[in-house]
C-alpha cells in the first residue's frame, strides 16, 4: 500500500492552492465593468456580477460587491459595500441605483465626502439640476466628538445656483441651536436677504456695516449697504443690477466696484486670496450685467492719496466677464457724476477699464508664469485721463506644501486726472509672496517694494489654522493698514465644488 503521507510531503507547496481567479472585463457603451464572476443573459441584454465589482464611467468609479445592469434600459443596481470616487468627491452606501441615460440615481444610507464636509443622509436622490438628501446631516469636523453639526429633514440642492433646508438646526458641542422651518440660500455671487450688522474698528472709531440684497425678478436684482461710523457721518450705496444674459444663466452679479482697491482680487496683489487662480476663474464666468446705483459718503482705497468722503449721485454701469482667446477679461464702461466732497469740484464723466489675466502657463515642472494688464480711460467734457499696468509673475511650487511667488508691474499715466485718487500709488515695484502649509497652520507672507521711492511700502502678514469645524485666521496689512481678525467655517472647497458642479458625465 503507498505511503500517502510520504507522497502528499513530496508535492509543490503551491499545490493545493486554487488558481487565481480572472479578473475579466465588459465594455458596452459608456460604462466597461471589472469582475470575477459573472451570468449574462444575451436576450435580454442584462448582466450579474460579483466578485470585485468596478464599474467605469467617465472619471465616476464605482466599487460594490454586486452588480446588476440592464443595457437595454441603461439601468442599473449596486449592492453591497458601495463605493463611488469621482474627481469631486467620494460617496459610500449600502445600495445604489442608477440610470446612466436619464443621469438619475438614489443611494441608501449614504456617507458622501466632499473637501473637507462630510455629509450623512439617509437617502439621496440625485437628477439633472436637483438633488435630494433627506435626513442629512453635515459637518467639517474629523473629531469623534463633532464640535458643529448641521441637521435637516431634508436637503434640496440645485448645484450652481442655490437650495433650500427643511427644519434646519445646528448642533454646536452637543447643544442644539435653532429649528428653521424652512432655510433658503444661493450658491452666486451674493445670496438675497438682509444681513446681520457687522461690528468693525479702525484706528480711532468703530463702525457697523449693514446690508442686504432682495431679487426683484429672475434677471435683476436690488442692492443696499450702510456703514455707521462714530465719528463721521454714514457710508449709503444702493443699486439695482439687471442681467442680460438669459435668466437660466443665474442671478445677475453686482458689478466691481471702482472705488476700492483695484488690484485686491489677485494672489499677487493681497493675501486675502487663497489661489493664484481664483482672479482668473472669476474673469471667466461669463456674465453681462447693467446697473443704476447712487452712493454718498465712500472711501476710495489704495490710491495715490485716498479720498475721504466721496459721493456719486447718480452712476450707469456696464460690465461684461468671459473667457476670451484663452484669458480671463473683464470690460466695464461707467457713466457717472463724482463729487469728492463739494458740488463746485464735481464732474459728469465716463470711466472704461479693461482687466486681462492669463492662466497659470507651465514653463518647467513646479514653475510657471501669470501675466495680466489692466487699464482705465477717464473722460469728461474737459479733459482725459489714462493709464495702464503689465504684471506678471512667477509661481514655484518646491513641494506640495510651499508655494512661492516673484514678478513685478510696471505702470503708465497719460493726460490729467480729475482727482489725486484716479492715479495708482506706484507704477514701479516689485511683488515676494511665500505661501507655507505646516499641516494644520496655514501661514502668507507678502511683501511689495516701490522701485521709484526705493522702499517696502507694503507688508501683509496672515495666519490660520484648523480647530474642528473651524478655522480661525488673523491678517495684518501695512497699506492700505488694516488688522483683521475672527474664524470661519472649514467650507469652502465644500461650496466651490457645489457652485461649478455640472451633472453631466464628463469624458
């Protein structure tokens, strides 16, 4: 009789192990599957299948642990551990259902990871241009004892524009504040509604800001802010802005102010902004928007010298954004009446700016070039007034948590202008800007230097850093000088993908 034991001890060591089971794949029209195990039903066009399901679809990955699909119907069904990544965000449930013809769907007991927001929901229904969460649940916290959380009985999103909360309530350290019957908000350049005052100090005063916005129709919209002051009188703008772009284009934007500062929307110019893109991607939505407004009592900012107390009875505004030959553009033409103070230095005039920005041009790996012009044309019956800037920079990126910039601008004047406060505070200097990320400490450092008064004439200094749901910050400013402080909820990655969110596949 062979000895059994002996011959079993003299086989492969591999040998009782099962081969390995194929990894096999199905493509049929948009969406190609990966799968172990499979029945197919050829008539009917329908598929099982199971054993490390991975469903592709565009840039959407779909993970679970079964998978039906109808092609017929282009329907389908996943159960299991379900797992969605799309380059937007991730989304976790038990069962999900899907129409990729229709671009509908619902996921049970969802766990949806968006930036830094994780969203919890019982169910979620999702169809072109709506969706639906009901039971949700919301928070930027990654403590296991949440500091803030968002509750409502339901959730209605309309990516892009806006949405509305049923019985909405916050949830801060396990104390519930509010019950909201209903909570609308929007997702555009400025959400209806009148404001909470906003207490401020500048050296020697405080302040409270106030204001409010009211939609008068799907293309237009009204407009007021008031500023009080302890020791001057108040600050009073009012505007009524109309669209003219198609009213599914979304709510009309209010257009840039030109009394501000006129570079305060740049990475390179002021540390309140975050990207190096964000001034381009806002010169590229499109937007075409008319607007009657009056103003009494404003501060210009930046200037050569600044005017203290400026009015503008009456001004007509025309402003158009896009993308145009690859840049970002902005054009706006005003017709106003200026007063700076005293009605026998007042002048009727037209002011027409043109703002251009290129996006980030790659030059090497983590090296690349910005440049931008600006320019303004101010005429009125008696004399002219111009001028220009060329900026450009470079950005280098030596790692993924430090970012630095160098460049410069160069100006030009032509002509007499109305007011010192027309003409630019330098035309010659030299930008440093260093962004550094110690992981839960965010620090900016941005220097200026005038090359013709041969000085650093500006230093901005910012800080912030993440505690919970919340991410406190403090900046301070040489000119125009100014010290701010406080902390804002840790959503905005959350709202920017929610304002460009199309619902449509993308190849």
């Amino acid at each position: 009789m062979p000895d059994i034991a002996a011959i079993v001890t003299k086989l492969p060591p591999d040998f009782y192990r099962p081969r390995p089971v194929e990894i096999r794949q199905v493509h049929e029209g948009d969406i190609r599957i990966e799968y172990r195990f499979q029945e197919a039903n050829m008539e009917s066009r329908t598929g099982h299948f199971w054993g490390g399901v991975k469903a592709y679809y565009g840039p959407t990955v779909l993970e679970c642990d079964e998978l039906w699909v109808d092609y017929g119907k282009e329907q389908g069904r996943a159960v299991g551990k379900v797992i969605v990544n799309d380059p937007d965000g991730m989304i976790q449930g038990d069962k999900l259902e899907f129409d990729w013809h229709q671009q509908t769907g619902s996921v049970e007991q969802a766990t949806i990871v968006i930036d830094e927001v994780t969203i919890y929901a019982r169910r979620v229904e999702v169809a072109p241009g709506r969706w639906t969460a009901y039971d949700f649940k919301a928070t930027a916290s990654k403590a296991k004892t949440l500091d803030v959380l968002f509750e409502a009985d339901k959730f209605v999103l309309t990516p892009g524009k806006g949405g509305t909360a049923k019985r909405l309530s916050a949830v801060v350290l396990g104390q519930r504040f509010g019950r909201l019957p209903t909570y609308g908000f929007s997702l555009g350049p400025k959400p209806p509604g009148i404001g909470l005052p906003v207490p401020g100090y500048r050296p020697g005063s405080f302040m409270l800001s106030w204001g409010g916005s009211a939609k008068i129709s799907e293309r237009a919209s009204f407009s007021a802010k008031t500023r009080l002051y302890q020791d001057r009188p108040a600050q009073l703008q009012a505007t009524t802005t109309y669209s003219l772009l198609p009213k599914e284009s979304g709510p009309p934007s209010t257009p840039s102010p030109d009394t501000g500062e006129r570079f305060g929307a740049g990475w390179f110019d002021s540390s309140v902004v975050r990207n190096p893109d964000d001034e381009f991607k806002q010169l590229s939505q499109k937007s075409s928007v008319v607007a009657l407004g009056s103003t009494y009592g404003i501060r210009t900012r930046g200037r050569l010298i600044d005017a203290e107390r400026l009015s503008k009875p009456v001004e007509i505004t025309y402003e158009a954004t896009g993308f145009v030959g690859g840049l970002g553009v902005l054009f706006q033409t005003r017709l106003q009446r200026v007063d700076p103070g005293g009605s026998f230095n007042s002048v009727n005039r037209n002011v027409t700016t043109l703002a251009l920005r290129s996006r980030e041009i790659p030059l090497a790996k983590g090296l690349s070039l910005v440049l931008g012009l600006d320019g303004s044309v101010l005429t009125s019956r008696n004399q002219t007034f111009a001028w220009g800037r060329g900026m450009g920079y470079f950005i280098l990126r030596p790692s993924d948590r430090i970012r630095l910039g160098l460049g410069g601008v160069v100006g030009l004047e032509a002509g007499r202008a109305h007011y010192v406060f027309d003409r630019n505070y330098t035309d010659r200097a030299l930008h440093v800007r260093g962004d550094i990320d110690l992981g839960n400490i965010d620090l900016i450092v941005l220097f200026k230097y005038d090359a013709r008064r041969e000085k650093w004439y500006d230093t901005e200094l910012a800080a912030s850093f993440v505690a919970g749901s919340f991410e406190p910050f403090v900046r301070y400013r040489q000119f125009p000088q100014q010290l701010t402080f406080g902390a804002s909820i840790r959503m905005d990655g959350f709202l920017e993908v929610l304002r460009r969110r199309s619902l449509r596949p993308r190849h």
